[in-house]
C-alpha cells in the first residue's frame, strides 16, 4: 500500500512542477511573444478556429495594461506587451484573408 500512495504523491508533485514551470515561463517578462512566434506559422484561408489553436488561446488583450480598440467585426486581434496580431477573415467571416504584427 505505501507503494501505490507513494507513486501517487510524486505523480501529484510531478505535476504541480510541470503545470508551475509552464506558467511561470509563459509569465517571463523579457521572453520572446507567443503571439510573434505564432505569427509565421498563420496562413490564407484558415478559418478562425485554426488560428485560434494556432495562436494558443482566444482572441483578445493580454497586455498589464489592457486597452486599446476593439477588432472590426471581421478581424480577431490577440495583443500582449510586446506584440499586437491582427487576423482579417472573409466576409463571411472563414477563410483569413490578412494578417498584421505590430512591434
């Protein structure tokens, strides 16, 4: 029994580091943007959910300090401290159709 209660506190421990080394590295203040990273990897013709995987989490403003104007209705814009990206889609709203970054 000790062994099966062992197994699970370093599975459990495990974990907790896992989970914690990822937020504290996507919290890294100097670290190169996901958001830029991501950028390349857009192209014509994806529909919003593909970009939406691709740029790793929905749409919006993650900067600290927030603000800025909203997309139009047919764009989607994921902004943080070092990066704005706008995506365009279609007028019927799949298939992107421009892609912008901002420094």
């Amino acid at each position: 029994m000790h062994h099966h209660v062992r197994s699970l506190v370093l599975f459990i421990a495990v974990v907790g580091l896992t989970v914690g080394a990822a937020l504290a590295a996507e919290a890294r203040p100097g670290e190169g943007s996901w958001f830029r990273s991501a950028f390349p990897r857009l192209r014509a013709g994806m529909t919003p959910a593909e970009v939406t995987a691709e740029m790793g989490r929905p749409a919006g403003d993650y900067r600290t300090a927030g603000g800025g104007p909203a997309p139009a209705d047919n764009q989607a814009k994921w902004a943080d401290d070092q990066v704005i990206v706008v995506v365009t889609f279609g007028p019927d709203g799949t298939g992107l159709t421009n892609k912008s970054l901002v420094d």
